[in-house]
C-alpha cells in the first residue's frame, strides 16, 4: 500500500493517477492538507492530513498498512523565499515526520529534492551527482537538509529512502504553485489564451526542465530499482533540457507563429534563479538505474498545447 502526501499538488496529482493505475486504486491513499473535486478524492482512498500532524500521519499508515510513502507535501522556492519560517517548519517538520513513519513501519521511502539544493558557488553547467550545496534560498536550505536527512535515516535505520533532484516540472494538469520554474508552465497556458506571454523570468536565464511524464517515469523507475545497483539514494540529479525563455517562446512558434513573448522581470524569483544551475548532469542516474527521457522541448512543447487546446475546448 502506498501513502502519498500533498497528491493535490503538481506533481501528486498525476503521479497518483499512474500509481493508481499500475499498482490498483485501492493500493494508493492519497492525502494532501484539503479537499477538492479532483477525480483521486473519488478513484481510490482519499484522507485529509497535514504532515505536521506526526500522529495522523502515522494513524494513517497503520490503518492502511503503508509499505511505501511518497512525500511530497512542502512548499516551493519563491513561497519558501516569501515565508521562510513557515517553510522551515512545514518542508522539515513534515520530512522528518514522514521519516519516523517510514522508520516504524518500515516503509520504503521517496521524496524530492530540486536544482534548487544547489546554490551560486556550485559549478553552473554540467554541475555534476557530488558538488558543493550552499544554496542562497529556504527551499535549497529545505533541500539540502532533507537530502542528508534522507540519507541519515538510510544509514542509521536502514530505510529505503530514496530521491531526485527534480529541474523544473512542466505539467498540464494541475498549474504548480509557488516555484520559480513555474513561467515555464504558465507560457503555455498563455500561449493559447492570448497568444502572448509576460515572463518574470529575464530573457536568457538557464534553467533545466522536464516534463512531467518523464518525471513520473523516473519516480516510477528509481522505486523499482535493483537497490544493490545504486550507488547515491537521494537526489539523482535528473534533467531533460536546459531552457531559456526565448527556447520555448521559438519552440511554441512552430504551433503559434504570431506568439509574442515580453519580460517584467521580478527581482525575487529571478535572483532564485541565477542562484541555481544552468545545466545539471544525470549521469549517476542513468548509470545506476537507467533514467531516461522521452520527451525533448519540441515533443513537450507539441504534447503541452494539444492537450491544453482540449482541456480549453473542454471547459469552454
Ligand atoms: C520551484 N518548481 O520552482 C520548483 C522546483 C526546480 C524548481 O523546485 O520551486
């Protein structure tokens, strides 16, 4: 059985979707700190929790008889960067609860971690597996913590902890909130919308990104994972592409010609950004257990605005 936290969010509610339907709807109990409509509150076990409720969250994996736990729970870099205590206290207080609930039941265990565990002292292109952390921002203060954590709670009670360093997440189905990387997924909303978009990100600002299939494929492949192949456990570094703004303005024009991209950059956000890599290398991840990809900026790009066409058509 297989307890996923915050699976309301970006990426909760697709991968409890794909779970759902390889492992059985019955299998997955989904939680995140509120209701909604979304079809997971109806297609298998749905509780409410917050992971700062150590208790719940235990009450939860017992009654079900967890064996797996997913937690995603947290809040992303620019709320983090907005409201650092809150963060500290929600993104490692529910870590370290989510841990100690996998340590009792001994669950195998999964959460990410980011680009954003890097920081402006760590090489910036090709950054690689093993390479200084000294990030600037809660969430890569966040990252870098749960990261050891991770491994702590590996090496002192032998939980399967398991991680990736996830680049920024493309996704259509349900808009991320909160992150950095997030211009990157509201281009293309945009795109459909009003032909144009104003990115807060500066033009020529590196960032990687994935889309969302991949990502969930890579979650999906590293918990499958022969554990006596791997070498790291947490926060593989993964990627799919290294972007600009200007790199999916021109990969949209191919479907939109007359797209217009504009920049009001905000100096927040983009100072998270030029604080992270321009390009991170996931060699340990293909070498260990065979991360892969399949979708490049031209196969996303085509995929994001079939499907965000359809959905608009759907809603009107
Ligand atoms: C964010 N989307 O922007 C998240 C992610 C690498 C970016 O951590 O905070």
């Amino acid at each position: 059985k297989i307890l996923i936290t915050g699976a309301l969010g970006q990426i909760g509610s697709e991968l409890t979707v794909k779970m759902r339907e390889i492992y059985g709807e019955q299998n997955v109990i989904a939680t995140d700190i509120r209701q909604s409509d979304h079809e997971i509150t109806q297609s298998g076990p749905f509780e409410l929790l917050d992971v700062t409720d150590a208790k719940k969250m235990f009450d939860i994996a017992k009654r079900y008889d967890v064996d797996t736990i997913i937690h995603l729970a947290a809040l992303l870099s620019a709320t983090a960067e907005a409201k650092p205590l809150i963060a500290w206290n929600l993104n490692m207080g529910g870590l370290v609860n989510a841990l100690e609930v996998a340590r009792e039941l001994r669950c195998q265990f999964f959460t990410p971690s980011s680009i954003g565990a890097f920081g402006p002292t760590t090489p910036k292109d090709h950054t690689p597996q093993d390479t200084i952390q000294r990030p600037t921002t809660m969430y890569g203060v966040n990252k870098v913590a749960g990261e050891l954590l991770c491994d702590y709670y590996y090496y002192k009670f032998a939980v399967d902890t398991r991680g990736l360093r996830f680049p920024g997440l493309i996704s259509y189905v349900t808009p991320p909130g909160g992150g950095t990387t997030d211009y990157a997924v509201e281009i293309y909303y945009e795109a459909i919308k009003k032909g144009a978009y104003t990115s807060y990100i500066a033009k020529g600002t590196y960032m990687d990104m994935m889309y969302m299939p991949d990502a969930l494929n890579a979650i999906l492949t590293l918990m499958e994972a022969d554990a006596s192949k791997l070498k790291h456990r947490n926060a593989f570094n993964v990627t799919a592409m290294s972007v600009e703004p200007e790199d999916i303005a021109k990969a949209i024009r191919k479907h939109i010609p007359e797209f217009k991209l504009n920049y009001e950059v905000d100096p927040v956000r983009q100072r998270i950004a030029e604080s992270w890599p321009n390009s991170i290398d996931a060699t340990a991840a293909k070498e260990e257990w065979g991360f892969k990809v399949e979708y490049d900026i031209e196969k996303m790009t085509k995929d994001m605005l079939m499907k965000l066409k359809q959905k608009k058509s759907l809603v009107g």
